[in-house]
C-alpha cells in the first residue's frame, strides 16, 4: 500500500481559526474530510505533517517511499492519476508551487527538519485543474460541488437503504440515498438542485422540509420542523434545526433551536443557543469584509453573502446576534444583547458590552463535560493544543493588560 501524506501549506493562516484545533486535511467540504476523500481516492491510509502543537495528535508515519501531497487540495480522479504515475524524485508543481511529490526517507527527514534535500524533478500540471480551499469561505462556496462529488463517490454500484413513503420526494428519487440505521419520517425533500445523503444511524425528524444539496452525516439529527437550504453539511454527531443554508457543521455541534445560520462555518464542539441567528448580508447589499488571521485586520473577500466562522468549542447564549461576516475563535463564550464585535478571540466571555478572558481551566473544565456527554474523553494531547492556542491567542485578547480574568 502507498505511503500517502498530507502537508499543510504556507497559506494555513487564511483558514484559522478552523485549523487552531486540525491539520487543513481534516476540514470537511461536502460529505467527507479532505483527507477522507484523499484516502477513498487512493484507497490508502494517510498521515499528515502539520504544526508541531498538533504533530502528536496527528503524527507522520514515514516509509522506504513516500507521496507527500498539499493538504489543502481537494482530490480528483484526474489529479490522482497524475500523482501515482509520479517517479521517485519527481514533483507536481503549478506556477513554481507544490502540488505533490514522491520522495525517500532521507528526502522526507530532510525536508521536515528544512535540510537541504537532493534536487526534485519538478513537473507543471497546468492541464490539470487543482481545486483548493484557499479561504475559510471557501469551505461553503465549494461545498454544492463537493457534496455532489462525494455522493456519487460513496454511493457508486450502492444501494440506498429504504426510504418511508411517509416522506414527499420533490425531484429524482435516485438523488436520495439512505446508509444502514438512517432515519427520515414524515419530511418533504427536495433534489432537483442536488443530491441528499442521510448518513449512518443519523435522522430526519417529522416535518422537516429539505432543499439538496444536503449531507446529513453519521449520527447527526435533523431536528422536527427544520428549514435547510442547500448546499448544508451537517457533520457528524451534529443535531441541527431552525432555519440553514449553504453551512457547514464539521462536526459534534449543536444547533439545535430556531435562528437562522447562512453562509457559514462551525468547528467541532460548537453550541448556538436558542434564537441565535446570525447575518449573511449587509444593509448596503456590499462586499463583506472578514477579519484575516494572517494579515491581522479585517480584509475584502468579494463576497455579497458570509456569516459566521466559529471555531472548536465556542458557544453563544440564546438569543445572540452575529453581524455579517463574524469570526469567532476557539473557545469562546458569546451572550447578552444587541450585536457583539465582528472579531471575537479565542478564550473569550462576553458579548456587545465588552469581554474578559475566559480562563483556561474554566474553559477546559466545560469542555470535559461537553465531550463527556457524547462519550468521548479529552486527552493530553487534545489539553496541550487548546493550551498552545490559549498561550498564541492572547495578543488579541487586547484587555487583558486592564481587566481581571474571571
């Protein structure tokens, strides 16, 4: 079996604060993760190089032969053709950069410790279209294509589990595939513009009404009455109602209540509050504005439509308000009235009145208990990558220098 692994690349700091907590390879776009559709692609295990705060978490497993790819890629047939015909020593490169290569131990230890490794024979692969999530809102842009792409990958010569005749199907039937334990009564769903995949164990509630593209992942919910426009993921273990559109829950959040989320990203862990509704376009119909990690101000992303990017274990209290293009780091704490800033750090607890720090061992304490709740215990590793984030984040925890932490 090849030796698949995936790096992070340059442009990671575009993507926080969805990969403070994860290699790029484990944001999820469509059905699957990046490195979920690498793995079925290639039909191979695959490791990653990623931050070293990360690294035990997510370690490198190396061999005699290796194919190191850029994570931040989303795989296709064509592309992964011309990766497993590469040679030993040779690289995909496109204008100058690295796609993937194939390398030896040496090469691969050389090239982690940044050595000097023995020249590779770079090939450019301008006929070959790369898709790539660039940007956070990347992740919702691509994710219509990406859900269609996956479903024909994972239901290809499948048979769909039984569907209720309860349900009213709007569209081709074809364009609905149920995994074993799948779960929908009494819901109107709708293909026409894309296809609905309920995933393992999960389940639609009564009188929910669904406009595909959806991905409905392994044990996640779809709670009674819930209005979800495409094109929605809602991850795994995710319970989702109220109103969505063209979102993307990766996994293990919660938004359970009515509100509206509309061109957005949660992280993992995440809980909206009941009637928290978030704002996807300006009054004035202009470009949104984002707050960008890497330049480290608020940037113009061409987009008429951007909501919320929250990352790992946030929450918001009911009732919160979030202004168009929101980010939310990891571990925050958002509540109270009117509209709370547009950039709120990570390990933050406040809201539209101003924030205090959210102290780590709080902060770790709350999320133990979240985690236990769906059986799954934190370990050392997953304490040290919230810590590293907590210690990195502080520059923008701005008040701490004149308020008390609580």
């Amino acid at each position: 079996m090849k030796n698949i692994i995936l790096f992070d690349n340059d442009l990671r700091n575009h993507l926080l604060p969805l990969v403070f907590t994860r290699p790029v390879c484990e944001l999820r776009v469509g059905i699957l993760t990046l490195r979920e559709k690498w793995e079925k692609h290639l039909k191979a295990r695959v490791s990653h190089i990623t931050q070293p705060y990360l690294s035990d978490k997510f370690p490198i497993h190396i061999s005699a032969d290796n194919y190191i790819i850029d994570g931040s890629i989303v795989p296709s047939d064509r592309l992964c053709k011309r990766i497993l015909q590469l040679e030993p020593n040779q690289a995909l490169l496109r204008h100058g950069e690295l796609i993937a290569a194939r390398m030896s131990e040496l090469q691969l230890y050389n090239l982690i410790e940044e050595n000097d490794i023995d020249e590779l024979k770079g090939i450019e692969i301008e006929d070959t279209p790369i898709h790539e999530i660039k940007y956070v809102w990347d992740i919702f842009q691509m994710n219509d294509v990406e859900i269609k792409n996956d479903f024909a990958l994972l239901t290809h010569n499948r048979k769909s589990q039984l569907f209720s005749k309860t349900n009213q199907i709007i569209g081709d039937p074809n364009l609905i595939f149920l995994e074993s334990g799948a779960k929908a009564e009494c819901s109107i769903f709708n293909t026409k513009s894309g296809p609905i995949y309920l995933g393992k164990d999960s389940e639609v509630m009564e009188g929910c009404l669904v406009r595909g593209g959806l991905a409905l992942c392994e044990e996640a919910t779809l709670k009674m009455g819930a209005k979800i426009y495409g094109a929605t993921t809602i991850g795994p273990h995710c319970k989702a109602g109220g109103e969505i559109g063209n979102s993307v829950l990766m996994g293990y959040s919660n938004k359970g209540h009515d509100g509206y989320l509309g061109n957005s990203v949660l992280g993992e862990w995440c809980n909206l509050g009941a009637d928290t509704n978030t704002s996807n376009l300006k009054n004035n119909y202009e470009s949104v504005k984002l707050w960008s990690y890497d330049e480290n101000k608020f940037v113009k992303t061409g987009l008429q439509f951007l909501g919320l990017i929250m990352g790992d274990h946030s929450k918001s209290g009911i009732n919160t308000m979030f202004n168009t293009g929101t980010v939310v780091g990891v571990s925050a704490n958002v509540y109270g009235g009117s509209y709370p800033r547009n950039f709120i750090p990570s390990f933050s607890w406040g809201g539209s009145s101003g924030f205090e720090t959210y102290r780590f061992e709080k902060a770790y304490d709350t999320a133990q208990r979240v985690t236990e709740r769906r059986h799954i215990t934190l370990t050392e590793e997953d304490e040290q990558i919230l810590k590293h984030i907590f210690d990195e984040t502080a520059q923008y925890r701005t008040w701490e220098k004149s308020k008390n932490k609580i």
